[in-house]
C-alpha cells in the first residue's frame, strides 16, 4: 500500500455537500470567527502599528491546519465531519486573509510600507513553513 499525502488528497470531497457537512462547516466556522474576534477585540491593534494579533492568528491557524489535516484523515473513517468542522469552519473562521489585506493596505496608507511589505512576508513564509511543520508532526502522530 502506497502512502498518500493527506494534504494532496484531502478526504473531503469524497463526503460531498451533505447538509452534514454544511452544518458542521457552518458551526465551526463560527466558532472560530468568534474566537478570531474575541482575541482580535482583546489585543487590538492601534492604527499604524504592527498589526500582531492577526498576525499570531493567522500563523497558530497555518500550523493548525497543517497538523490537524493527516490527524482528521485517520479520522474521518470512523468521524467523517472531523475535517469539515476543524479544518474547514474552524480554522476557515479563525484565520483570516481579508484582515490581513487591511491591516496591510492601511499600513500602506498610514507611510508605513516597509512594514507592511514586512508583515505580509512574515505572514505568507511564515504561513507556509507553519503548514508545513505542523503537517510532519501530524504524521508523526497519525499511526502507518
């Protein structure tokens, strides 16, 4: 048996647009844009400065995404909503790429390029490596 790369053959797809999956989706995705919000309203970012909170969270989301997607493929046998809610609505909802273009554009405005030229290299590189570590250590943990 070949071993297939959960993160190239996502497991989705073979549930289809069940009201389940929409359902599931739809929750998580509001858990999360709830969470997104509580910590984003908790540590706001004055104007014109680094914009860190979604920062973090867009970051914490890549590694989450990147561990929990070989996690919730051994799962989804037995739990087939595991990846819609986790991966699709929670972290759909959590991490954010419209706040990240604001806070960007609006750094941009306020004379602050270089910074947003910054943040938005440390927020795609640093998202990609953090997809990346989190999905080998999801398989490491994932049993062969």
């Amino acid at each position: 048996m070949t071993h297939q790369d959960p993160l190239t053959t996502p497991a989705v797809p073979r549930l289809g647009l069940s009201a389940a999956v929409i359902f599931a989706i739809a929750l998580g995705g509001a858990l999360g844009t709830v969470a997104r919000y509580l910590l984003d309203t908790a540590y706001a970012t004055p104007s014109g400065h680094f914009p860190a909170t979604t920062l973090a969270i867009n970051l914490s989301g890549s590694l989450a995404i990147g561990l929990l997607v070989p996690v919730t493929e051994m799962l989804t046998p037995r739990l087939p909503l595991a990846r819609p809610f986790l991966v699709v609505g929670v972290l759909g909802g959590w991490t954010t790429y419209s706040t990240l273009a604001v806070d960007a554009v609006l750094l941009g405005k306020g004379g602050h390029s270089g910074l947003a030229l910054v943040y938005l290299a440390i927020t795609l590189v640093g998202g990609v490596g953090l997809v990346a570590i989190g999905d080998a250590i999801g398989e490491r943990v994932v049993p062969t």
